[in-house]
C-alpha cells in the first residue's frame, strides 16, 4: 500500500460509499442506523426511474423491519400488494396457460418463521425510501458525483470525486470505502481482482409502455410476472399499477449480431401486441433499458480497506430476485462490523470474515438462480433445465449458513445451501419453502424457526406438524424468530439484533448471564443480555407457547450469542463451570480481539 499523500482533504469520513442504487442506499441506511458517518456518491442524478429489482425477499424485510422502513416500504409498494404468482401462456387470450406458481406464502405458514413477509416493491418507488431515511439518518448522499480515482494505504482511503454537472473536484480522506458500483465495478477492476461462474447467461431488452386496455385482457390474474411463450414473440410481462402501466422484456440476440438499436418503438409494440394476444392493442412505449443476465461472483471481496458489495461482488439471473437481496444482505454483513471495527470494540481482523461469509453465499445463490430460470424457461435463456433436488426460494432467503468467519463452533464441511425438493414435487417447485437435504443441527438449508412449541422431533431436528426442519440456533446461521414480550410490548427476537452482541439465556441461565456481563465489560464490548422464560425473573417473555431452548438448539440452563446482524455467533447447550473465561475466548475470536 502507497503511503498518505494528502495531508489536507476536502472531505474527511469513516466510510466512503461508491454507488447509490439499492444496495448502496441500503448500506447507507444500516450505517445511519449504527451511527457511522458516511459519505455516498452516485453518478446518476436522481434514484432509478426505471422499474425493476422488485421482489424484496423474507430476509430483507426482516433488515428493514429492524432498520424502521418496513411500513414505509409497503405502503410506496401498495399498488402490487394483491400481486402474486408467476403465470405461464402461450398467450394472454389463449388456453394454453399454468401457473409456475400461484403464491409466495400460502396458507400464511411464513409467520411461523419470520415477523415479515415478502414485499413486491419496484425499484424506483423503494430507492426513495431508503433515500428520505438515510438522509434524516445523517447520510451524506450525493447524486451526479462520480468517483473518479482512488488510491490505498495502512490508514484508509483518498478518493478522487468528480460532480458531472460542474466537473469540479474534491478530494476525500475515508478509513474505508464500499463500492457498490455495480456489475462493470470500476472499483472491482482498478483493483485486478477476478470473477469466476458461468457468464453471461442471456439478454432482454426491457421496455416500459402504457396500454390502457390490457389490463382487460389481464383480468384477475393478478401476477408478479407472465412468462409469454409465443414463438413468435415471447418475453415477459410485468405489472407497474396493474391497470395502465407495464413493463415487458424482450428477448435480445447480440451474441448473434443483433444490435441495440433495432428494438425502434414499432418493433416493441408489434412484438408486445404479438406476444399478448391483442392485434389492436394500443401501446406507448415509454422507455428501453437493455439488461444482461450473468452469473458471476468477484475472487474476493475485500482489498485492504476497499469492499464489494452487490452486483461489485456478484451477478445473478432475475428469476426469483437473488441479486438485489443478496447485495442488501452483503451491505447488512458489512456495516456491524464497520461499526464495531471503527467503535474500537472489535480488532481489523474482523473484515476477513466478510468475504469468507458473504462469497459462499453468492455463489450458491447465483447457481441456484440460473437453474430457476431454466426452470421457468425465462425468455431469452435457451439452456435445459437442472435436474435433481433443488432448493426452494424460502430455502434460499432464509436457510443458508455461514461455512466460516466471524462464529465458534461451525460444523465442518457443511454447504450453503443443501438440495431442495426435486421440481414439480412439494412446495419448494412453487417457489415457497424447499424441503432441505436431512442432516443433524447444523445442516444448511433449513428455514428459521418461529413462534410457537414445534412439533415432534425427527431426524433433522424440531419439527411443526407436518412442516419442514427448522433451523435451531446453529452457528453460522440466521437467529430463530419467536414472539416475546418485553416490558408490556410485544416484539420479535429478530427485533432485538442490530447495534450490539446480544446473549439469550433460560431462567436457568444466570451463571451465563453474569459472566458475560463481565466478560464484555472488560473488554469494552456492547453486549445486551436477555434471560427468556414465563417466569417472573424472564426478561422476555415467551408467547405463543414457545419453547426458547428447543427453538435455539440449547438446554435449560444454556446459552446464545447472536452478533448485531442477526446471526448466531455461538452456543452452549448446558452451564459451564468457568463461564466468564468461555464467554471471553468467544467475543474474543468473534470479534478478532487481541
């Protein structure tokens, strides 16, 4: 690393952010959230116009719960509230349709799981948003600024940022910067660092118009896209306001010589109006972005003070909306441990164990999400479809488990996220929970646990009557869901995660409970502590009939460690005869302090 060359910088912040789109923004918002002062500069001069990214999965609604925008985001996504599903036809006018699937959730059972649900939210109506609250946050955000250069050392960041409407420069001076600045990430190839994958996959062209009679020939079908499979003009369609406004993707050939410029407004709306099954139907075209969907995920994710996160780190195909949650979760994972590193409460090693957390993740996800588009035979992807067990989309929002990093006591040699139910068999073909691989404690896959005593044991682990294997507090995976109340409210345990280390224990739990007071007051770490039960002494008051110790993989008088994202960092089953030492060789390696 190059030694400091600018003593007196324009601007001086502990984190610099590259890049405003979702994820960007959603970084912005988790670092407000801690109290990190940041700065983020985005080359575009206002948030997305265009909409796209729309599904927002369980996980990232949890973030957003815990981050105080989940009402905000449902109700700027009101309009696509009665959306659900993925439809199939030939044509709109035709017999020949089916239902990929009909709902995310149904039956509800997602609220066993999880105090959120899944949000259809167009791109351009969730960015503001996070942008109105990251600002009241204290986020200094600023469009039509351009990072222009950068260069590292052993203290931080010199950045070079250009304004594209005056050309002005400023310097500034971070202690680290985040690139968020998308699949052709300067930031990723100034800093040589490689991708692996599949590649390119395919091409669509996606074209905004208005066509005030298609919502007629649309009806009750309320769908969050239509794969049209005309020969003729296929592509797919998708809802804005279900009435006036729609998007369509039109397959685009360039691999075949096709260029951008043939798809004129004619040739949209004829091949609109094909694919549909309306000759005479009117269309205005109002906009054309073209989109590439790629499977790729960076070497690594870090270089010294500078990190990827989102498309930087990783491309995904579309279907099942992978990419935009897997990149919110990256800036998640990202700004605690910013947080707890420039909070002194945590030592620089930390930063190893994003990558070493997030890049296992990517991967399996981008491969899971190639295989749904073959799946959905998505237009434009002409590739047979993967056989054998796939995991469901639940699985996959909810049921992955860190293989390594900041955790004690990961079992060894675990995937990321296991096989699923074969296609066309359970509820994992319809894109809801995916019945895992079996495998004791630890196995990958398993949705989180909810409120309520779960049923009879099986192999895998506690059971709801007549559901799947619930994960059940493993390190390295997301904390259980279970109703509490704390003083009169009632809560989720998810609500308790987000600006310090939080330790669970039963009502027989106090020599835990004490020791670890200690423990983190000596070594200067924030740490909450909770005893749960039904007892007068509890903390957290169960609801629902819940069993906290068989939700959490824990006995009676054990104990949890959950870090500020949400994620078990360690557990104990039992007591412990010096619990003050064990606590404290754990936040240690936890945290990476000396």
């Amino acid at each position: 690393m190059k030694p400091a060359t600018t003593p007196n910088p324009d601007d001086r912040v502990p984190v610099l952010i590259t890049g405003g789109s979702l994820v960007g923004l959603s970084t912005s918002l988790f670092l407000g959230r801690l109290g990190i002062r940041h700065m983020l500069v985005e080359k575009h001069p206002a948030t997305s116009h265009h909409p796209r990214g729309r599904g927002n999965n369980v996980r990232t609604m949890e973030l957003y719960r815990i981050a105080g925008v989940e009402r905000a985001i449902r109700e700027a996504a009101s309009v696509l509230a009665v959306n659900h599903g993925i439809l199939q036809a030939e044509s709109l006018t035709g017999d020949n349709q089916r239902w990929l699937f009909r709902e995310i959730d149904p039956g509800g059972g997602l609220a066993a799981f999880s105090p959120s649900g899944w949000c259809l939210c167009s791109q351009n109506d969730l960015e503001p948003v996070l942008l109105k609250e990251a600002r009241r946050l204290g986020g200094d955000i600023r469009f039509s600024v351009e990072l222009e250069s950068f260069e590292q050392d052993a203290d931080g960041v010199t950045a070079v940022v250009r304004s594209r409407e005056t050309g002005q420069t400023r310097t500034v001076r971070a202690d680290y910067l985040v690139a968020a600045d998308g699949p052709r990430s300067p930031v990723r190839e100034r800093l040589g660092i490689g991708l692996t994958g599949k590649g390119e996959l395919f091409h669509n062209v996606s074209v905004t118009f208005t066509a005030k009679r298609l919502a007629e020939a649309v009806g009750d079908r309320h769908f969050i896209a239509c794969y049209l499979t005309n020969p003729e003009a296929d592509g797919a369609l998708l809802p804005v306001d279900n009435q006036e406004k729609w998007v369509f993707h039109v397959p685009w050939h360039p691999e075949h010589g096709e260029p951008l410029e043939a798809f004129t407004d004619e040739r949209c709306a004829a091949h609109i109006r094909t694919a549909v099954g309306v000759p005479d139907l009117d269309v205005e075209i109002t906009g054309k972005a073209p989109w590439h969907a790629a499977e790729r995920v960076a070497e690594r994710y870090r270089e010294g003070r500078v990190f990827l996160a989102g498309d930087s780190a990783h491309e995904m195909s579309p279907t099942g909306a992978f990419g935009s949650n897997t990149g919110i979760q990256d800036g998640h994972n990202l700004a605690w441990k910013l947080a707890a590193v420039l909070g002194g409460w945590a030592g620089p090693g930390l930063f190893d164990s994003y990558g070493a957390e997030r890049r296992p993740v990517a991967v399996a996800t981008s491969e899971r999400a190639s295989s749904r588009s073959a799946e959905h035979s998505h237009p434009g992807y002409a590739t047979a479809p993967v056989t054998g067990r796939q995991s469901g989309v639940l699985t996959v929002a909810l049921g992955y488990r860190y293989p390594d990093g900041a955790l004690v006591g990961v079992p060894p040699g675990r995937p990321v996220v296991p096989d699923g139910p074969p296609p066309g068999k359970g509820p994992g073909a319809a894109g809801t929970q995916g019945r895992p691989a079996s495998g004791a404690g630890g196995q990958q896959g398993r949705p989180a646990s909810g409120g309520g005593a779960p049923g009879g044991a099986g192999p895998d682990g506690p059971r709801r009557p007549g559901g799947p294997p619930l994960w059940t507090g493993a390190p390295g995976t997301r904390a259980p869901h279970l109703w509490v109340e704390r003083d009169g409210d009632r809560m989720s345990t998810l609500d308790l995660y987000e600006r310090s280390m939080v330790l669970l224990t039963g009502e027989r739990g106090d020599g835990w409970h004490t020791a670890a007071g200690r423990a983190a007051e000596r070594l200067g770490v924030p740490l909450e502590r909770y005893r749960v039960g039904t007892g007068r002494e509890a903390d957290l008051v169960l609801q629902d009939g819940a069993d906290w110790a068989a939700a959490h993989g824990s006995g009676p008088d054990g104990a949890v460690l959950v870090r500020p994202d949400g994620f078990v960092a360690w557990r104990a089953e039992d007591s412990s005869a010096e619990p003050e030492e064990e606590i404290t060789r754990v936040l240690r390696k936890v945290l990476s302090l000396a």
